[in-house]
DNA sequence: CGGAACCAGTTTTTT
DNA sequence: ACTGGTTCCG
C-alpha cells in the first residue's frame, strides 16, 4: 500500500472566500430555471436530473460543481466528475472555469471514466498484478494478442475469428466479469473456450504489464470490492459525485459508481433514458431506470424545458419516442415560436436523395425558403449507418459544395499513425514487443512469417524481448540475404534512436522525424501511389507537430492511449455528415436526417438481434436525430436503395407513421407517388405517406387532408439548374483532355472531357466522373507533398 | 517473398 | 459494391 498517500491531488485545495462565492454565486444562480436551480441547490444526498434534449443539462451540471464550490461546501479536489469522453470532460471544465471567473484551480477528478480509472489504478496497479506503468493496449494490439492465443489453442481461427473473441471480453469486463465470474453459459462461448481464453488474455496481459480499455474500470472496481479500506479511503475524499451521460453507464461503471457513493451518498446523475443509444456496447439503460431504487429518498428533478427547438419539431419527436414503454417520462416544453413544420419526402433512390438535399442546401445558403439564410456549418446531414454517407460525399464533392465527415475513423486509429507510434514505442521502450511485431517488417523488410518465427522462437528460448531475440538471431546468423541486412539495420537503428532519445542530442520531435526517415517509413508513402498516400504523409506531418505541445517521446505516449480526439478544421464554413450517433450533445439549425426506410432505419439487424429492445433503441435514436434541429427539420426516405450491391425496395420507416401528422408538410416529387413510388410496389396501411400513394380517398382525416393540401400548393426545392449549374466562363480550368490527374478522395485518373468548369475523369479505382476543377491537381503535383 | 486471385462480412463507437 | 484478409502461385 505504499502509493496509497496523500499525493499532489488531494492537496492543492484552495477554499475560496465565502464573501467571493457569494457574489459570484448570485450570478450563475439567476440564469438557471426552476427546475435546473433545484438540481443544483439540492446538493446533499442522491439526486437524479432527467434532462431531455436541450434543456441546458450542461449548463445545469456545470452550475451546480461553480455551486459546491463557490458555497465552500466542496474543495476542487472533493469533487469526483465523470463524463463519457474527453471532448464533454473538457467543456465542463471550461465552463466551470467561466463560471467562476477564474481557472479551476485544480479540478483533479474531472474526467472520463477511463482518464480517472487510469490515475487510480496507476496508484494501485501492484494490486491487480501490474506495474503502474502500465501500457494501454488499443483494440489492434488486443486483436492480434487474441489470435496468438486462439492459434495457440489450436483453434481454427477462420471458424472463431479473434474479433468475436475480442466482442466477447469486451461484454464480459462491461459487465465487470473477471474471469472467474464469468457465468458458465458465457463462458461457452467461441467453442465452449471462451472462458478459459478469457483467462489466458488476462495472463497474457499482466506479463506484458498492459490493460486494455475494459480492464481500466474492471481492475478498478476488483481493488474497490477486494480492498475495503481503499474504498473507504476514496469515499471519504470524493465527497461529492457528479456523473454525465448516465444512461450510457455499463455495468462496471454502475458498480464503480455504487462503490463510491456508497457511504455519503451524495451522487447526483444527469441522464436521459430517451437519449440511450448506447446498448450495444454494454449501457444499461436500466441503470437510469432503477436509479429511485438504487438510492432510496433521491430526489427526481425533471428538466423539461426545451430551449433549443420549435414546437412544431419538439411535437414531431414526442410523437415518436411516445411509442416506447417503460420510459421515465418528460414532456418537453418551449416558449420558442411555432418556426416550419417538419418535412417529409420521398424519393426513388439514394443517389436523388443525395441530389435533393444538395441543392436543398445550396437553397437555404442563398437565404430561400423565407427562411433566414444559414451558413453550411449551420446544417448538418445525419444518417443511421455511414455507408449511407458516401452518396453524400460524392454529389457533394461533384458540386463542388464543401462538407465535412465526423466521425469515422480517428486519427490516432489512422494505420499510419499507429505504425509510427509502434516505432516510437520501441524506441522509448525497447522491450515493448506487440509494437515491434506491428513494424518489423513494415516497411518490407523481406521478414516474412518464416524469419518472424524464427525471431519469436528465439525471443521466447531466451526469455529476452523481441527486439533482443532479433539481435540474437542475427548474432547466431539465423537469417540470410534481404531479411537479414534489413533486419540489422532495423535493430542497430532502434540502438542508435533510443541512445539519442535519452542523450538529448535532439529534440524528441527532430528524433521523431529522424525515427520515420531512417526506418524508411516515410519513404515508403512517398512511394506508394495509391491515392490516400498524400493524406497519409500528412497526417504523419500532423502527428510530429501534436508531439511539440509535449515534453517528450513518452509523455506523449502516455497522453495519446487515452484522448482519441479529433477535432478536425471545425469553424470552416462546411455541411456537416454524421451518423446519428456522433449527433448526440450537437445542435444544428438544419438537419437532414436521410435514408428512414425500414430495414435501413430501424436497422433490421438491431430489430433481429434485440428484438423489441433493438426497436426501442433505434427509436431513441431517431429522437435523438430530431431534437438536434433547431430551426428545420427534413426526414427523407428512398423507394429503392443499394444494399452490398444488390437494389432492393424499401418501405418508409415506421418511425415514419410515428410523426404527427399536423405538425409534418409532406413535399411530393412530382410522379413519385403516382408513378415511380406507387411502381415500386408499397402496399401498407396506416402510414399518412402512403395512403398519398394510393390516393387521398383512403385517408380522410383532416390531418392528411392538410397535409396533401400543403404539398400540392408547392414546389419543392429549387429548380432543377440551381447555382451549380452556373458557369463561370472566367474560372475555365487550365486543364486539357488527357491530362494525368489526382483527386482528394477519387485518386488518379485522367480528363476525358471538359465543359466549363468541370471535368469528366476517368479515375483509375473510382470510374468515370464529373468533377469541379478547383478539387482537382495535375497529378504530378499530388505526390510531392513534403515531409 | 510479393503480387494476384479469391472469399467472407458488411450498424452504431468511446476509451 | 467494397474492403480486408487469406491463400495461391511465380
């Protein structure tokens, strides 16, 4: 229990004044409502805030920590404050800043989960078996750990591949199973070995002195249930807990929580279970659920008014998540205007769904619409599955009509970025081997299975680290030719980095460029043709800058494991595309929310595989979907839509009877209803769309009536030759047919035709397109992208 | 060893 | 349709 003092955090309280707090309390009290003052002056005992959509849940969370600490009731290092990701942890501590006037003097304990789980178990880690310094595996090296156990156990890993292995440990530590309390039935799993590979990862892992993500909590909450006065010791220093998102917490992030709160009982959690998005990674909605239960005597503050969207809009999402049982039950409120109803509209496929919204874009940039004008980074496109994405990006890209992808992957994720980052791994930590097995032979180096066998053989006889067992190998000559040339080249390199990383020759981020030269890393992109070459180089060039904000190779290695951030050029006037899930906390006075056919959305696979549950979640996020629009909200769907390359027709989602009739106008293509969509071979009751299919007469309601009314009285959207259309004679390209060049996303190719402004290309990989010049290069400028 | 042919899987994603 | 991974052959 040696590290187990008083350390640097718990000491640096600074109590304010109380005559301070007081005049700065005054303010941030006055702004909140009702309701939201409640939830922040009921600072003793279990407190629940069920805050719906935009109802000022951050800023509600936010005054009540100013509040704790403004009053003196809290010291900065008394207050435990946990969020699901580094991007929410870091605007609460932001706003508590502004709200207090001042920086946070030390808010210790504000993080993550995983942040503050690694900081507790750092102090703790002989505990569990670790060093406390620890290494963070990321989902690749815990894949690749998976499949050398998998083979080891003579397990056919084309039957059980390591990915469903690695889902099952992944549900296992969500649900804080240790191996031995994985129930017998799990446990069967993956060929009735699931359990005992369970147990040999974990083994595998203490050796390797490393953790994955799950182990953070799991880890944490096994000291806390094993070690009665360390919990003890915590509940007594964090005197007051605060948790974000807490529809999204898992099982082991519950059991941590309880762990904590046990004593005092001063837990407040702020949640949404209409916002619970998150089951198939483990949240338990019923977490929220049984929160009165968990906690007897807390107190429920509801927060219900709405200060992000119109009526008309707020109605259309109640109308939806009304279909859920078992909910806890809000009624969001708004004194906001009436604003546009909510739209609605068909289309024949993806690709007219992408031109529409396109030009719907185009429309309310010019100020159309009797709508104010908006700027591109007022709207956004969110749709359920990414691969609906990619119909977006290339009209958008046609038009010439800037957008922007969030999400997808992250740039620490990047292959580029992990290959680098092994590289520095070694060199900081010779002995770390899953990174020297990422990069031996990456570049080729001609060490293919055979001479990485061999390495690994050695390795293992004399109980030395891979990199060792490579200078063995190569000291008995082992290996011949190619292999063995590059492979002394490699060792005496990582010789020759980690004595200069040590000796301060250089600056770690020259050592780190030095690194990618000398290994042939960068070479080997600058090399390589295909078109996400360029990007890659920059991205590594990225990657060395983010190491100057750092003292050193190994501080920023630390740093990286767990802040996956990218928050990429934001501010820049562009259309936002994302999946409905990385909507969730954003607002947008637009939103398109595309691709809302049965099938696609709810997505049929979580209906098949949750059933009734499944349903509920994916109408949740369809709630989540509407409430991110302020202003304008359009819902489409398509009659027929690509799936893995086959068509298929699709029926409008159900969500899509959902909508309260008075508060949608339907727009209707000319001839899709009567002609194309009605083709298509619908034949469903009860929803208002298709009842227009098969005529007016079958739905009388006076709800529909107003509807078709509204849809008939006019056009939607902009005329067909839109701005895009327009030629700007001045603005002729400089490029001739026949020329060789590179395009962002659709590689190289050559013009094949022009026609003012835009080009037809044949791309080498994506075929024939028509593209606007300014996003095209000759291609012999698109490889020299320096390092 | 490296490129070409072949085959399976394909929702959502943070840490 | 597309991707990533594996296998098969020069």
């Amino acid at each position: 229990m040696s590290s187990f003092d008083e350390n640097e955090a718990f000491e640096a309280a600074v109590p304010l004044s109380q005559q301070a707090a007081a005049a700065r309390g005054q303010r941030y009290l006055d702004d909140l409502n009702p309701a939201q003052r409640e939830a922040v002056e009921a600072v003793q005992g279990p407190v629940l805030m069920l805050a719906g959509a935009g109802t000022g849940k951050t800023k509600a969370l936010t005054a009540r920590i100013a509040h704790l600490l403004s009053t003196g009731v809290a010291r900065p290092n008394e207050i435990l404050a946990v969020t699901f990701t580094n991007k929410a942890a870091r605007e609460m501590k932001n706003r508590v800043a502004r709200l207090m006037g001042q920086p946070v003097e030390g808010m210790p304990w504000l993080g993550t989960f995983h942040a503050i789980c690694v900081k507790l178990l750092r102090r703790h880690a002989e505990l569990v078996g670790l060093k406390s310094n620890f290494t963070i595996l990321d989902t690749d090296d815990q894949v690749r750990l998976l499949k050398q156990l998998i083979v080891a156990a003579n397990i056919d890993e084309k039957r059980w591949p390591p990915r469903l292995l690695a889902s099952h440990i992944d549900n296992w530590k969500n649900r804080a199973w240790t191996p031995g309390k994985v129930p017998a039935a799990e446990g069967a799993a993956f060929n009735h070995q699931g359990t005992e590979l369970y147990a040999a990862y974990q083994d595998r892992l203490k050796a390797l002195n490393a953790v994955d993500f799950g182990d953070l909590l799991l880890h944490v909450v096994t000291i806390f249930q094993t070690h009665e006065d360390i919990l003890a010791q915590y509940q007594r220093w964090f005197r007051y807990i605060l948790v974000d998102e807490y529809q999204d917490t898992n099982v082991a992030q519950y059991l941590w929580l309880r762990l904590l709160a046990g004593g005092h009982k001063n837990i407040c959690c702020v949640g949404d279970d209409d916002q619970s998005i998150y089951g198939w990674r483990g949240a338990e909605v019923g977490n929220i659920l049984r929160f009165e239960k968990d906690f007897p005597g807390a107190k429920v503050v509801r927060l219900e008014q709405n200060y992000r969207s119109t009526p008309h809009i707020l109605a259309a999402a109640s109308g939806v998540i009304d279909a859920n049982k078992g909910r806890l039950g809000k009624a969001l409120w708004t004194e906001a205007d009436e604003g546009e109803k909510v739209r609605l509209i068909g289309h024949w496929d993806g690709e007219e769904e992408a031109r529409w919204i396109g030009e719907e874009v185009e429309a309310m940039q010019g100020g159309s619409r009797g709508m104010r004008r908006l700027g591109l980074e007022e709207m956004a496109i969110l749709v359920r599955a990414s691969h609906q994405m990619r119909a977006f990006e290339d009209r958008f890209l046609t038009i010439g009509l800037p957008y922007r992808v969030i999400g997808g992957p992250r740039f620490y994720e990047r292959m580029e970025i992990r290959d680098a980052m092994a590289y520095f791994r070694v060199a900081t930590s010779p002995d770390d081997d899953l990174a020297f097995e990422r990069i031996v032979n990456t570049p080729k180096r001609g060490l293919g299975d055979k001479a990485q066998q061999k390495i690994q053989a050695m390795a293992r006889d004399n109980g030395v680290s891979l990199l060792e067992g490579a200078r063995l190998l190569l000291d008995a000559k082992g290996l011949t030719g190619k292999g063995a040339t590059e492979l002394a080249r490699l060792v005496q390199g990582f010789d020759r980095w980690t004595r200069d990383l040590q000796s301060d020759k250089n600056s770690h981020v020259a050592m780190a460029e030095i690194i990618l030269e000398e290994s042939g890393y960068t070479d080997m992109w600058q090399n390589d043709k295909t078109p996400e070459a360029p990007g890659r180089l920059e991205n590594l060039k990225e990657l060395v800058k983010a190491l100057e904000g750092f003292e050193n190779l190994q501080g920023f290695l630390e740093h990286v494991s767990l802040i996956m951030d990218n928050e990429s050029d934001a501010g820049d006037e562009k259309v936002s595309i994302m999946t409905l899930h990385a909507a969730k906390g954003l607002e947008f006075p637009a939103v398109f929310l595309p691709g809302w056919e049965d099938g696609l959305f709810p997505s049929q696979r979580s209906m098949d595989e949750s059933g009734q549950k499944g349903l509920e979640e994916e109408r949740r996020l369809a709630y989540v979907g509407i409430t991110r629009a302020e202003e304008l909200c359009t819902i489409s769907f398509t009659a027929n839509r690509m799936v893995y390359g086959q068509w298929q027709s699709a029926m409008p989602s159900r969500f899509i009877d959902e909508l309260p009739p008075e508060h949608v106008e339907v727009l209707t293509p000319p001839g899709l209803y009567g002609g194309a969509y009605g083709a298509a071979g619908m034949a469903r009751k009860s929803s208002a769309l298709e009842e227009a299919a098969a005529g007016a007469n079958v739905y009388n309601s006076p709800g529909w009536r107003r509807l078709q009314s509204r849809s008939q009285a006019r056009p939607i959207s902009q005329p067909r030759e839109s701005r895009t259309q327009i030629i700007d004679l001045e603005a002729v390209s400089s490029f001739a047919e026949g020329d060789r060049v590179f395009h962002q996303k659709f590689g190289y190719g050559a013009v094949i035709g022009i026609e003012g402004e835009k080009l037809d290309i044949r791309f080498d990989k994506a075929g024939v397109k028509k593209v606007v010049a300014r996003f095209i290069v000759a291609a012999e400028k698109a490889g020299d992208i320096p390092f």
